[in-house]
C-alpha cells in the first residue's frame, strides 16, 4: 500500500473516530450552559465551546482533506447566485463583510462556500481576525475576493502556504494549516484558479476565479 493511501486511511479512519463524541461533547455543553448562572462559570463553559468547535472544524478539516485525496469529491455544476453564497456565509461568520452583487458563476454552489468558507476562517484565525468578500468580473472571469487586515504574507510564503499542515509565519497560532489545502484542492477540482495576493504588513487578498454564467 503507497504512502499516500496511508495517509488517506489514517485521516478517514482520526476524523471519523473523533467526530462523534465531540459531537456529543458539544450538546453536553450546550446542555449544561442553560443550567449554569454563575457569571465565572458561564465564562469557563463558553471558552470550553470555543475549544471544541475549533477541534470540530480540524476535524472536518481532515475528513475533507481524506475525502479529495481519494477522489471522492464530485463537483456539480450550475450557475450560482453569490449574493445567495455570501449571504450564507455572513449569516455563520460575525467577522465577515460583504459588498452586494448581482454576479453568477458556473461552479458547485457547495463547493464554492467551502472554499470561500476556508478563506474567511483563515482571514479570522491567522489574517487579523477580519474578512471582506467581494466579487467582480471582466472578460467574462469573475474574481470573488477574500480580502484581510492581518499582517501580510512574505513573497516567499505566497505560495506555501497553500500546502498541508503550513502556515506562515507571524500569523496567529492556532489550527492544523488544512484551510488553505482544502481551498486550492477544491478549486483545482473545479478548474478555478485560486492565488493570494500580499505584502508584508498589508494584509492578504485571496482571489478565486470561476467562469461567469
């Protein structure tokens, strides 16, 4: 058996395994919260749910990964609202933003929110912690833009960045460095381009290109 289906089994095999009681871990939580009143208590409760979403999100983040490694994602495509896209993306991440827009593109509506998900999720954790998406089209190319105000990526990094378990450096710790893997193996799968766009100390720009429909 290669390396590479190793790896793919091993990550199915941690995601799967995990999934489940975390899952419970979080409806006990939420459970116990509307039982606890105590100000210094609620506070502990709440840093312990943050702690397991974001374990919930690596999570997912490895099946994902397990799941394009072997091939098994499909996309299926359509013409895509954005503004639908944005919309449901704002209503899960209070540090995003949005400008309107009346552009569709032909993509896998599922697929394309991942990969804008991923980005904005990297924009809260190590880009400063905000995110604006917008989207714009010439020549018949829509580029929809995550835009950060973190602190920049290097020339160096611009590239790296987008491999398994990296992530640059003077960014906030924290994660296993899957989002961006996860954002370019899905737009690879999709043939849209995908490139961030940075300096160091002016934030990143993440740009996504898809076909316009």
């Amino acid at each position: 058996m290669d390396s590479e289906s190793v790896k793919t089994r091993f990550l199915t095999a941690i995601g799967h395994d995990m999934r489940q009681p975390l899952h419970a871990l979080l409806l006990y939580l939420s459970a116990l919260e509307r039982r606890v009143h105590d100000a210094e208590a609620r506070d502990v409760l709440s840093k312990a749910d943050r702690a397991a979403q974001s374990l919930a999100h690596m999570i997912e983040g490895l099946i994902q990964l397990a799941r394009l490694d072997a091939g098994k994602i499909e996309p299926e495509f359509e013409r895509v609202s954005l503004q639908g896209v944005f919309d449901d993306l704002l209503a899960n991440s209070p540090h995003a933003s949005a400008d309107a827009t009346p552009l569709h593109v032909h993509s896998d509506p599922v697929l394309l929110q991942t990969i804008v998900q991923q980005l904005i999720a990297n924009a809260g954790t190590h880009g400063g912690g905000k995110a604006h998406v917008s989207a714009t089209e010439k020549d018949g190319v829509v580029e929809i833009e995550v835009r950060d105000n973190g602190p920049g990526i290097a020339p160096e990094d611009q590239e790296r960045i987008f491999a398994e378990f990296v992530r640059a450096e003077g960014g906030a710790s924290g994660g296993l460095g899957l989002g961006l893997t996860i954002a370019r193996g899905l737009a690879d799968l999709m043939s849209h381009d995908i490139e961030v766009q940075s300096a160091p100390g002016q934030g990143a720009a993440f740009v996504v290109r898809a076909e316009r429909a």
